[in-house]
C-alpha cells in the first residue's frame, strides 16, 4: 500500500479500537478471564480494551500492532481498515480516561492470624514448615485482613516494606495475584544471606518451593523474585549487596520462562556482571514446569509438564537439514551466486505472511539454499585468511549463537533483515579494491548472520504459519456501529 499522511488524531482512533468488539464480530472466541479476556484461538494472548499481550512471548501493544501481528496487515492497512476503510465499518472505541494518581504504598492490614495461609502454603503449596515459619516470624509473610490473601513482603536496606505481593489462598479457579499498589519492583520478595551466591526466581512460590526442596544451610544463600520476568530487583540486589558474585537463574521450565533466562543473561552482561567470552552464567531448572510442580510430585501429585522452547527443539533438524545442504552444494563454484539467486526467488513470496504460508516448502527451501550459500561463501572467506573450519563447526557455531529471546518479529521484519543482509553481502563483494583482513573478517560475520536470519525465518514459517490466521469477514464490513 502507498504512503498514507495519517493525522495523529486519525492514529490515536485507530489504536483505540476495542479489540473484544473487534474480534468477537470476527466470530472469535473470547474467554473472560477477571478484568481481560483470553483469545481462546491463541489462549497465550489475553485482550483489555484497546491493549493486548501475548504471554507466551512477553509482547503486546494495542490495536493496530494487534491487526498488523495477527492480520498480517502492513501499518498503513491497518490503520485504514481500522478507521473503517472503502467499507465503512466503524469500530467501538475503548473509554478515553485518565488513568487515577498513583497510590502511596502501603501494607494492606494483617489478620490476627495466618490459618488461611498457613494451611494454603502448607497443605496446597507443600513449603517446608520451617521455612514458612521463618518467614513469618520475619514478617515478610503474612495474611491480609480483608481478603486472606498471602502476602509477600519486599523490603529495603534499611528493612523498610517497599513491596508486596499477594496471593490468593482459595484453591477453586483461578487464583487472584497482583502486587499492592505503590509496590516499588526493585524491592520485591527476597532474602539476603552471608556467602556470595544469588540464586533468581520468577515468583515468591517458587522461592519458597526451591528453599524447601535444598534445605541445608539455606539461610546461608541470597535469593530473590522478579515480580515476573522483569530484572529490577535481580539488579538492586547485586547492587546492594557487592559481594554476590555467583548469579543462579532459576526460572520457569516453559516458553517464556527459557527466554526470560536469555534476557536476564544478557542485561547482567551489560552491566558487566559477567563476560560471555570466558564464562557463563549457571541455569537451574526444575524437572517440571517450576519448582512448586516438582514439590507436588514428590508428594504424588501429578505435577504440570515441563515445557522446552518450541524454537530450540526445532533447531537442530534445522541444522542438520542445512548441513544436508550444504555438503550438496558444497562444488558449487561461487556460493555467493546462490545466495542472490535464491534471494530472488524468494522475495515475492514473503511478500505478506498469507504468501508465505501458502508457499511455505518453496520458502523453506530458498532459506536453506540462502544459507548454505552464507556458510559456504563463509568458510571459503576463512580459508583465504587460514582460519580454516569445517562445515559442521560453522553448523554448530551457528546453532550455539541462536538465542530465542531475540528472535522476535514477524515475516515482513525476517525478510527485511534477510535483504539488508544480502544488500550488505553484495556491497562489499563488488567493492573496488582489494579485501582487508578486517574486510574479510567483517564479510565472515555478515555471511554468518545471513546464515542465522535465514534459521530465524525458517522456524518462523515451520511454528507460525502453520495455521494462518483467516482475513476479516468480508461480511463485517457490512456491518456499522457508531464510536
């Protein structure tokens, strides 16, 4: 679609659509789930208003990146087909209010005892009576008054309450959880012990549920929560308290979980906690999906699965499909011809994801042949600079540098990663001069994320496409309601 001078007000009606009214006239189904709704297609994805968030992946946004992720529909056809397009159509609208002043923090009031919570934790959550009552005695667990919750308090240096995090104690349905308004997410629910290691968890349970599981000389040990998946409190900590050295990811054993482990690697590598180069950061992972599942096993509850990362099963057919590949074009005189040629073939069907899904087997094998092509040009580059390697080491470097929490985007951005890469390639092939050993080095790593942007694309097509989404109902358009 041709540029599109959209106004901001234009814009601003467009993101505010009401998704719910949006899709349930689509004839989805929605599942309420408290204050939001779940997509029941995609149950990962749960819908508020304008706004939506994909759990599974940790991203969101509001309508029109909803309509352009799940429609397949550039920026410019979204926003038109959200201010009703050539049809018509006008969507609700979600309610246009400021959001109320923040609250102080403060800690909601205690009931006189914990019976509630005790038996929650103790009965249904099965954490170690020792460690509860520590706890406890500390106040950093307690039971709220009004609605029994558990609440996990987070304090600061000076051990005043920051943060608190509750939980609901009634075992039918989904139980409530959220943090008390005013929680400051750098102090959440941890402790502080003598030596220098650090142990990290996603949520309060599941600290408590890994305490209970290595009893001996646990006070020794620091541990804390991240509220989620978000590093403020992991790096307050570290701040806090220099001598931590020894950082320990603990997080869920699913999807989400394996990449939040990614991402915090990386963040404590920014803030030069560590050096990928010459170490890295030490991973636990519970045997089912978090630690509290492995406590229910071990008292002959039927815990929840563990749930590896789609991406990272895929991968290794992947590669060796590739190495496949590679070995029979491994003659061809000049694979950089074969990364142009397949280039060309297939540009016009990753046009749009609908071309793509529809195409799927001729675009897995363009990307394949692509990135065969980027390793063969890539070890003849090296051999040139007598670093030579074989096939299955640039296979397997290839493999190792592959990180899911990276990999984001959908198949307008992989496409448009892809063609910079071989604009790049191509640029300094056809270069005047004579290659530099740092040109040379430089031309290695772009055959090489040439190589990995093709991986991306193809577990992209394998995982994503397999069910494409259907259009919007011609028949909606038809259909008018006022903002």
């Amino acid at each position: 679609m041709s540029y599109i001078p959209f106004t901001e007000e234009e814009k601003q009606r467009a993101n505010s659509v009401d998704l719910v009214d949006f899709l349930q006239r689509q004839g989805e189904q929605l599942i309420r789930s408290g204050h939001e709704w779940r997509w029941k297609r995609h149950d990962s994805v749960t819908i508020r208003g304008s706004e939506w968030f994909r759990h599974s992946r940790k991203e969101g946004g509001h309508a029109i990146d909803f309509v352009q992720r799940f429609y397949d529909m550039d920026f410019p056809e979204a926003v038109t087909f959200l201010l009703g397009g050539e049809g018509g159509l006008e969507w609700n609208q979600t309610e246009k209010s400021a959001p109320p002043p923040k609250k102080d923090f403060a800690l909601p009031e205690a009931n006189p005892d914990m019976r509630r919570v005790f038996a929650y934790l103790l009965k249904q959550r099965f954490i170690d009576p020792s460690v509860l009552s520590y706890f406890a005695r500390e106040h950093l667990i307690y039971e709220d008054k009004e609605y029994h919750n558990a609440v996990f308090v987070g304090v600061d240096e000076n051990s005043i309450p920051r943060h608190a995090h509750k939980r609901g104690t009634y075992t039918k349905g989904e139980p409530y959880k959220g943090n008390v308004e005013g929680s400051d997410p750098k102090y959440s629910f941890h402790y502080i012990g003598e030596d220098d290691t650090l142990y990290v968890f996603e949520a309060p349970i599941d600290m408590l549920s890994f305490i209970s599981l290595h009893l001996k000389d646990w006070q020794k040990h620091s541990y804390v929560t991240l509220d989620g998946v978000s590093e403020h409190a992991m790096l307050q900590q570290l701040k806090s308290h220099p001598n931590l050295k020894n950082i320990v990811l603990c997080l869920d054993h699913d999807e989400a979980g394996i990449e939040a482990t990614g991402r915090l690697k990386d963040i404590l590598a920014e803030h030069d906690y560590y050096d990928p180069a010459y170490m890295d950061i030490p991973v636990l992972q519970s045997r089912y999906k978090d630690w509290n599942e492995d406590i229910k096993a071990k008292h002959g509850i039927t815990p929840i699965p563990a749930g590896e990362h789609p991406k990272l099963v895929l991968l290794p057919e992947i590669c060796e499909n590739l190495s496949s590949v590679c070995e029979t074009l491994s003659a061809v005189p000049d694979p950089a011809a074969v990364i142009r040629e397949y280039h060309r073939r297939l540009t016009p069907l990753v046009d749009s994801e609908k071309l793509a899904a529809a195409n799927s087997e001729i675009v897995g094998a363009c990307l394949q042949k692509m990135a065969a092509g980027a390793l063969l040009s890539a070890q003849r580059e090296l051999r040139q600079m007598e670093r030579p390697e074989t096939l299955g080491q640039l296979v397997g470097n290839l493999r190792d540098s592959y990180r899911p929490h990276l990999d984001r985007g959908w198949m307008r951005t992989k496409a448009e990663d892809i063609r910079e890469d071989a604009v790049n390639i191509d640029r300094q092939l056809f270069a005047p001069g004579i290659r530099t050993l740092q040109d040379r080095q430089t031309l290695v790593s772009d055959y090489m994320r040439l190589a990995l942007d093709c991986i991306k694309a193809q577990l992209f097509v394998r995982l994503e496409l397999s069910q494409p989404l259907q259009a919007p109902k011609e028949s909606a358009l038809n259909f008018k309601m006022s903002l």
